[in-house]
C-alpha cells in the first residue's frame, strides 16, 4: 500500500512540476526546433539567392563579349545596362554588384561616356568594398575625373588613398598626369620620378613610359648639354 501511495504521491508531485514547467520545456523545444528550421532555410536562401546572381553575372558576361575590334550592339548594351542595374540593386553587398558596377564603368570609359563611368565608380566606393578594391576604383576614377577635366577632383580622390605597394608607382603616375595637365610641371617630374623609383625592375615598359613623360615635363637644359661640333662652330 505504501509503495502505492509512494507512487501516487510522485505522479502528482511530477504533474505538478509539469504545471509549473511544462510550459517552458514546450517553448524551449519549439525555440529550438524553430531555430533549426530557420537556420537551414536562411542557408538555402543564401544559395539560391547566390546562384541566381552567378547567372546574372554570367549573363552579363556574355553579354559584353565580342571579337576583338567589334562594338557591342545596342541591344546588347541595354541588356548589359539592365543587367548590371538588376545586380546593383540585388546583389550591391556581394562582388557581384561591385563587379558590375565596375564593367559597366570599364566599357563607359571605352564608349567616351566618362559621366556614367565616374558614377559607376563612386556607386563603387559607395559601398566601402574592400581596401584592394576601394583602392583600385579611386585610381580609375581620377583618370575619369582628369579625363573629363577636373583635376582638383582628380587629385582629391588620389589623395583619399594609401595605395598597398602594388600601386604605389600607379598613383603617382596618376598624379604625374593630373599634374602635368595643370602646367605644375616640377611636381608633375617629381610624381614620375617617385612612379618610376617604385616600379620593379621587370617593367621595362612601364619605366619607358615614365621616363617619356618625365622628359615631356622637364625637357632637358640644352645650356648644360655636352657641346657638339655644331654648337662649338
């Protein structure tokens, strides 16, 4: 009987622990449950939504293409217009609409139409994309700003920037022509100079360049030039 009782008095001591707690173990395990659910529908959310940005990038991508020497059509470039609008507005916190924004620049610029390449680098820069890339864009639009003659904005972009070592000389070249389109040519020389004292010795090419531009902006003093036979007769 005992034993009996034993039991009743633990049926209900337990019935009421689960009066008092049930409700929140119910709660716990549906937070849980919840949790789980929503956790793996976030995952398969953030797949599809990244592939459907893959395929629109692709599609730009195939869009632009064409054989060296063509234009692209106009039907063409509206779908790449409206492409690359689709993954700035969908995609503006992935490369994806980075990516776009930069390609429609790079082909802005090759059109002439420097007004939408400058907006498409500044939407860019809007963004606060990584440093390599934020430092990239600011370089390509100064050469936009300086092609469309603003200069003072031009070096203001530069000036914005601690360029990593890999575009150091880049820069300073950048701020050599800025310059030199000023008529500051003794800073214009200074810039170039700085630009070519940062190359690695396999740009040959590059240091030629720089050197061209270099003696375009201080021609050589003739009245310190080793006399030749002509100028000594």
């Amino acid at each position: 009987m005992s034993d009996h009782l034993t039991e009743e008095e633990q049926l209900e001591a337990f019935k009421r622990w689960w009066k008092e707690n049930g409700k929140w173990i119910v709660a716990a395990i549906v937070i849980a449950a919840g949790g789980y659910f929503g956790w793996t529908s976030y995952q398969t959310q953030q797949q599809e939504s990244a592939e459907a940005g893959s395929a629109l990038y692709t599609e730009l991508l195939d869009t632009l293409a064409v054989d060296e020497g063509e234009a692209i059509s106009d039907e063409n470039r509206a779908r790449a217009v409206e492409l690359s609008e689709q993954l700035k507005a969908d995609y503006s916190d992935s490369a994806y609409g980075v990516n776009a924004a930069l390609m429609h620049a790079r082909w802005a610029v090759d059109e002439g139409d420097l007004e939408t390449a400058a907006g498409e680098l500044r939407w860019v820069l809007d963004q606060e994309p990584e440093a390599a890339v934020a430092q990239l864009t600011r370089l390509r639009l100064a050469r936009v700003l300086a092609g469309q003659g603003e200069l003072d904005g031009a070096l203001s972009v530069l000036d914005e920037a601690s360029p990593a070592q890999s575009l150091v000389s880049q820069y300073a070249e950048a701020r050599g022509d800025v310059l030199a389109a000023r008529g500051d040519n003794d800073a214009a020389a200074d810039a170039y100079q700085s630009a070519m004292e940062s190359l690695d010795a396999q740009q040959q090419n590059r240091y030629r360049l720089l050197q061209m531009k270099l003696d375009n902006v201080r021609p050589v003093d003739v009245s310190n030039a080793p006399a030749t036979e002509e100028n000594a007769s």
